[in-house]
C-alpha cells in the first residue's frame, strides 16, 4: 500500500487509496477554514496528510529485521571485512584497535533468514566501510582538540557497540565523510551548553518540580520495542493543556527535559529493553506515536513554537536517532504547523515523518512498525496502558500517586474524592502559579484535618508546590475541596500521593 510522507522532497505525491496522484507543492499555504467548521476541516487534513502510502528511497525507510541482529559479533578492531554485505565468512583475528572496528561494521550475522538493512553493521559496500573507518580516526584524532565529535557518536555506548553508532551517524550523510563531520560540527555549541550540565541528569532538579508528574502533563510514554529493534515511544500530545504544564515549571525548563530524555533516559530504556528482549539487538534509535487527538490550535503558542525549535536542535545532535515518527488523528490546522517545523528538521528525518488525519489510518502504519504484543492497549495492542505505565513511573516508596487538575473560576469551588484503605496514608500538595486567594480544606469521612490558603512565599509569580496536609491515615474517603475568593480564575496541579501505613 503506497503512504504519504510529508515533506520528503520539493514536490509532494498525494496518493489516493485507489492509486489515483495529484501533485501538491510541499510548501504550499493551506487553505482557510472557518472556526467549527470540523467536518470540513478533517475533509482538508485528509487531503493533505493522505491517510495514503507512498514509498521512499531504502536508505530511508529500513525493512523491520527478520531476526536478532547481534551486536557481540561485531568486534571492529580485529574483523572490520565482515561488515561487508558480500562477506559471511568470519575474518582471521588481528590485534590493532583498526581491525576490531572493521569487524563490526563488515560482519553479517550467520542467523537463518537474516536480512541486513542498508547503511547497517554486516550490510556495507566496500565504500562506506572506508568512509566510516576514515570517519573514526578523524573523530579519534580530533578528541583532545574537540571532544563533542566523539561524545556524540559514543554517546549510546552503554547499549550501542561501535559499528553502530559509526553507521547510524554515516548514515545521516549517506556515508560522506566531510558531510559527517559538519552535521557533527553544528550542534558543538548546542551540546556543549548542555554538557555543562551533565545533560541534566536530576530532572526535578532541573525543572524545578516533581519529576514523577511530568509525564502526567507532558504524556510521552516509553513502551516497548518496534519491529526493527527501536524502541518505543507514546506521545499523547492532545491532553496538553498550557494552563496546567504552566503550573509545573517554566516552559524553558522542558527543554532539559528533552536532554534528559535522549541521553539518561534513553539509555536506561535500552537497557531494560535488552533485558526483556535478550535475543534482540535494540538499536540507538527510537519510535515514536503522537496522537493529536483533542489537540487544540491555542496550544502553539508563540512561546510554545520556540520551544519546539530548541527541542529540534537538541534531537539534531542525535543524527537517525529517530528510526520513524508516525503522527495520527492531525486536525487540518496542524498542517500550518507543521510547514514551520520542518523547517528546521535535517531533510533524512523529515523523510521518516508520516502523518495521517484519521486514527484507523494512522494505526494500520503503526502496525507495519510495531508488533500487537508491544503496542500499548490505548490502541488495542497486548502491551500495558498508559496509566499503568505512569504508575510504574511513579515517586518511589509510593503505593499510588494521583493527579487531578483544577480550575477554579473567580468566586468558584471543586471538590475532589480519593479513597484511602485501612493500611495507607496520604500526603496532599498542590503545584500552583496562584497568586492566592483560594483556600484548600482537606477532610476524611467529613472530618477537617487540614485547611490551608495556598499563596506563594515571598511573593513572585513563579510555579511552586505548597503540601496541604501530610500523613492522613486511612481508612476513609478524602475530599480535597477549593475555595476561591479571587477575581480571576486558578489554576492547579492536586497531588495525592497514598504511602503504605
């Protein structure tokens, strides 16, 4: 079945589901639609995303491994022939560092039905064998001088073996040595600035707010493995509200958030996938499925826009990181959005974008790429589901941590029930930007134990977390109730983390 990906070339081929094409400037304007004019707008989005497919180029799009791809066969200082596509046979060991690398970029697994994918370990021509060996000397030469060429390619090495690591960057330039080389040298301010921080490991430090609600407000899920051995991430981008990520930190502060997630968590995801998947090779590259549903135009804010360019520059210091984005359920307003992001995407990456108006389109491409038995169950796969994920990411020593958001309208009030068990107890704390004059009373069973007028100290009108009451013994229904008195709506972020007894 052809598909459509947005982006990849000047012009772009809309194919229909009979075959039928008509070509659309890829730069073109949308049209304009009416505010509420809903079904005419998923007529125009299905238009341009065409829940259609249209095939790339190979060295863009990878055929799903047929088998394990084994890492440990690559030994590239002592065998580099076997990274050959043409060469099964298994090299005589050498003893210089130069043999091993070649090793691993020429060895092709001996595994039955082994299909190598181009631009991969065990699938090289003779060509980009040379020019990923050239490539490594000049980043090993060239590291006491400037670090951040092999910081970039080695950055994975806690799960990624060399060969891979020099041919997903190679492959980002199509094996050009001198192109390799200036893609690196652009983002060398970019990851220094965040080298400086350790790529901030402490994300609640970073941020300035509880790391495990996060993923609450800001819902990118990891989950899984894809079909090529990438791993797999869920990105709910329609239940974002600003109003409430605002009360967690700054919006600044999210781009540490993005650092923290191609680099530590991205690691730990690896090795974990590696665990649960021994007899898979998990490469240094990842999927990711954003669903727009509910997704609203006031979200891409002129501040949120920026923000999202920072996220683009730090996502190209991980050249072919992405192995495929598949967005779904895009309403026909996010194709303006889009003409201004892709801007700043490498051409290669833009290539690897699919983006459908409809979710029973969406899931059928989401299917070439990620097997039932991993896709979470929000989309009828056999994997967990989203809240059971974020219950697992939730703050250490907890038994369940809750989030609830309220929005308190001038003069209003909202009330909130969590039920607590005999051996459990509970702390209530609140993330705010509230100026005050809203007052929180927290009751179990109909009986007061906490009342607090939540307002920052000091005064400021930065995010903050204020606790209301901690250590509510169950067992009993608590009610955390708002009161407001302020001539403006509130907003906040109510967290009810329940600990064992």
């Amino acid at each position: 079945m052809p598909f459509l990906c947005c982006g990849g070339s000047t012009e772009e081929n809309v194919v229909t589901e009979d075959g039928a094409g008509r070509g659309v400037p890829g730069d073109a304007s949308p049209p304009v639609i009416a505010e509420g004019d809903e079904e005419k707008e998923k007529a125009i989005a299905e238009s341009i995303y065409h829940d259609a497919r249209q095939s790339l180029t190979m060295s863009m799009v990878y055929r799903p491994l047929n088998v394990s791809l084994m890492r440990s066969n690559f030994s590239l200082d002592t065998k580099p022939q076997e990274l050959l596509m043409k060469n099964n046979a298994a090299a005589k060991q050498g003893v210089t560092d130069s043999v091993v690398v070649r090793q691993g970029l020429e060895q092709q697994p001996a595994s039955s039905g082994f299909q190598a994918n181009p631009g991969y370990p065990g699938s090289l021509t003779d060509k980009e064998l040379e020019a990923c060996l050239e490539f490594r000397k000049f980043i090993r030469d060239k590291r006491p001088e400037e670090p951040t060429y092999y910081e970039i390619v080695h950055c994975y090495d806690d799960f990624e073996d060399e060969a891979f690591s020099l041919c997903r960057i190679m492959r980002a330039r199509n094996f050009v040595v001198q192109d390799a080389v200036t893609l690196l040298g652009g983002s060398i301010e970019t990851w220094g600035e965040a080298r400086a921080h350790n790529f901030y490991p402490d994300l609640q430090q970073a941020m300035g707010c509880p790391a495990s609600i996060v993923p609450t407000e800001l819902p990118l899920i990891p989950s899984g493995i894809a079909k090529n051995g990438s791993m797999v991430a869920y990105f709910k981008a329609g239940s974002i509200d600003l109003k409430f990520l605002d009360c967690l930190t700054d919006l600044d502060n999210f781009i540490s958030f993005i650092w923290n997630t191609f680099t530590h968590r991205f690691r730990e995801m690896a090795v974990q996938a590696q665990k649960e998947f021994p007899n898979t090779t998990i490469l240094g590259e990842v999927t990711i499925v954003i669903d727009l549903k509910g997704i609203s135009r006031s979200l891409f804010t002129e501040k949120v826009m920026e923000v999202l360019k920072k996220a683009i520059k730090v996502l190209n210091c991980f050249p072919e990181a992405l192995s495929k984005l598949i967005i779904f359920n895009a309403p026909f307003f996010f194709s303006a959005i889009w003409l201004v992001l892709k801007v700043f995407l490498d051409p290669r990456t833009i290539q690897k974008v699919d983006i459908f108006a409809y979710e029973s389109s969406g899931m059928k491409c989401i299917a070439e790429h990620i097997d039932s038995t991993q896709l979470i169950a929000d989309y009828g796969g056999k994997g967990p589901s989203c809240q059971d994920i974020l219950h697992q990411l939730r703050e250490k020593g907890t038994l369940r941590e809750v989030v609830e958001r309220f929005m308190i309208n001038s003069r209003g009030n909202k009330s909130w029930d969590v039920e607590l068990a005999a051996n459990e107890k509970a702390t209530v704390s609140v993330l705010t930007r509230s100026s005050g004059g809203v007052q929180f009373t927290i009751e179990k069973s109909g009986e007061k134990v906490g009342d607090v007028v939540v307002e920052p100290d000091g005064g400021g009108s930065g995010a903050y977390t204020k606790t209301i009451v901690s250590g509510v013994a169950g067992p009993g229904k608590l009610t955390v109730a708002a009161n407001s008195s302020s001539s403006h709506t509130e907003y906040f972020l109510v967290v009810v983390r329940v600990y064992p007894a």
